[in-house]
C-alpha cells in the first residue's frame, strides 16, 4: 500500500505531512509527499478577510484529491472550510496539541495584561476583535505569510509581538520566543487549533480508508472537533469571521463545548458553554450556534457581512 499526500510546502505543512507519514510507516504503509501551492500561500499582500474564506489553504489540494493526483490532504484543521463539497470528506483527526494562542517576541517584558502600549502582529480576523474587546490599548498590524516570515518581520520591527497558535510555535521549536500563554477563557482558540486533519475524495478505496482511519485517526479529538465544526457551520464561518470554540471531553461519555462569536470592533462579545453526550457532538455544536444567533450573533455576523 502506497499513499501520495498532498500538502502545503511551508515548513509547518511539511512537519505535519511528515508527522502522518510517520504515523503511516508506523503500519508498515509507504508514503510520498506531493507538495501544491493554495491561494492562501501565494496572496500575501492582503488580509485572509479581504481574498475570501473560503478554502484559501485548502482549494488546490482538494482539486488534486478530485483528479487522483493524491490520495489524502493533509491540513490544519483550523484552516479547513466550516463545510466540505458532497465529493470530499475528513476521514481523520490526530490528537490535539495543546490549543491556546500564545504571545511571541524577543521582548520579556511585554503582556497583554499590562497597560503598557505596543504593536501585535496578526492575521486572524478573531485574534484582532478579540485584541479590540481585551486590550483596547493595544495596536494590530496585519501579519501574513509562514510562521518563520512573520518572525523575521517581528525581528525587522514591523510589530512588538506576534500572537500565534502555541502548536505551531511548539512544532516549529519556537517555544523560546513564548513570553505569554493566553487563557482560553478568554481568547478562545479557532475551531480545530492544534489538530492535524486528513481530508479524502469520497471515491477512495474502502480498505484504504479504513486503515487511514485506524492508523491516524485519534477518537477523543474527532469527536471535540465534530462538535466545534458543527457549531462554525451553523454560523456559516470561515476566517473572515471571528468566531471561536474549543470542545473538551470531561469524561469518556461527555463533551463541553464553548464558543461563541466577537464583533469586528471588539465592542460585542457572546460566549456561551453546552454539554452533551459524545455522540450528541454534531447537536451540541449547532445548539450552541443557535443560542449565539438568538442573543446577537445574528446582528453580528449580517454587520460583518455588510463590511466592503
């Protein structure tokens, strides 16, 4: 058995599609990777809010997936769409690394619980509403391309500090430029930070499928993440939308889930926590949508809608 992966070719992409192949040798199963460029990855000249959503870092690989031209994809879970076309699907989830934002740079000194101004450096339209809610005080500049460019433009003094996801700053062997680690009660992560996801043409073999799912799949994580994406599909969410939600299990029968939705200028934050029976993950995620809609999110999300 032979597996062609597809994937992006930052350093990250690539730590990730070696982490499967590992996985995979693990079952005595070969593997090769195929590297694409997304949208994502060659527009850097703009904010993800201002190229669209919707399938930036996945398109290209999922045309590839359709042709045969690879077997699996391999992505961040948090960049992939909040809903997937009829003719692919996400067979996988690998355990979640730890799922917090964290503050980078070569200044110590610098947190965001101090009143002291400085610049932070992001593309994340949720980190940046979020920034406006918590830390008024503060200054974002907008921060595109791979984690190591973004370091380098922190050190040519673009921005003071970068606020990043804490597992690729851990997988890329950053963990020394961590001055802070952000409370995931109040900046909670994007929908699926931290998990490595294997999306897959519904037309792949059966056997083959099968033992993918064997082999990477991690059932706890799956079952946090079917609750976290179900909630972004209901709010119809992508990454010019700055929701957020982070599922736990708080035993083996049971997921909590919070999320909830901030608006542009910081000034509207909804949170709210469900908990249900694990194989109820797909009716919490959307009960908890719905509850956001009712107390604002509606109002929320048609204002940013509007936005040019």
């Amino acid at each position: 058995m032979h597996i062609r992966i597809g994937t992006r070719s930052s350093r990250l992409a690539v730590w990730q599609a070696e982490y499967i192949r590992t996985i995979l040798k693990s079952g005595d199963v070969s593997s090769e990777l195929i590297f694409i460029e997304t949208k994502g990855d060659l527009v850097l000249d703009r904010s993800l809010s201002k190229i669209g959503s919707k399938g930036i870092f996945t398109q290209e690989l999922e045309d590839q997936l359709r042709d045969g031209r690879i077997d699996i994809a391999v992505h961040s879970a948090k960049d992939l769409p909040s809903t997937l076309p009829p003719d692919l699907e996400i067979i996988a989830f690998t355990e979640r690394e730890q799922a917090n934002d964290v503050l980078v740079s070569r200044d110590k000194t610098l947190s965001l619980t101090r009143d002291t101004p400085f610049r932070i450096g992001t593309s994340s339209t949720r980190r940046v509403a979020m920034l406006k809610h918590y830390c008024p005080h503060l200054t974002t500049v907008d921060m595109r391309g791979n984690l190591q460019t973004r370091i380098r433009k922190l050190d040519e003094g673009h921005c003071d500090a970068l606020i990043l996801a804490y597992a690729g700053v851990h997988r890329m062997g950053y963990d020394d430029l961590i001055v802070e680690h952000l409370p995931v009660n109040e900046f909670t992560p994007a929908v699926g930070q931290g998990s490595v996801a294997i999306e897959t043409a519904t037309s792949l073999d059966s056997q083959l499928r099968k033992t993918l799912i064997q082999l990477i799949n991690h059932e706890p994580t799956a079952a946090c993440l079917r609750a976290e994406r179900a909630f972004l599909a209901r709010l119809e969410g992508g990454c010019s939308i700055p929701s957020f939600a982070l599922a736990s299990l708080t035993d083996e029968q049971t997921v909590s889930l919070t999320g909830g939705l901030v608006s542009l200028d910081g000034s509207q934050l909804l949170r709210d926590t469900f908990s249900g029976p694990t194989p109820e993950a797909l009716s919490l995620g959307q009960s908890l949508a719905e509850s956001i809609l009712e107390r604002g999110g509606d109002e929320i999300l048609q204002t940013i809608r509007e936005q040019p």
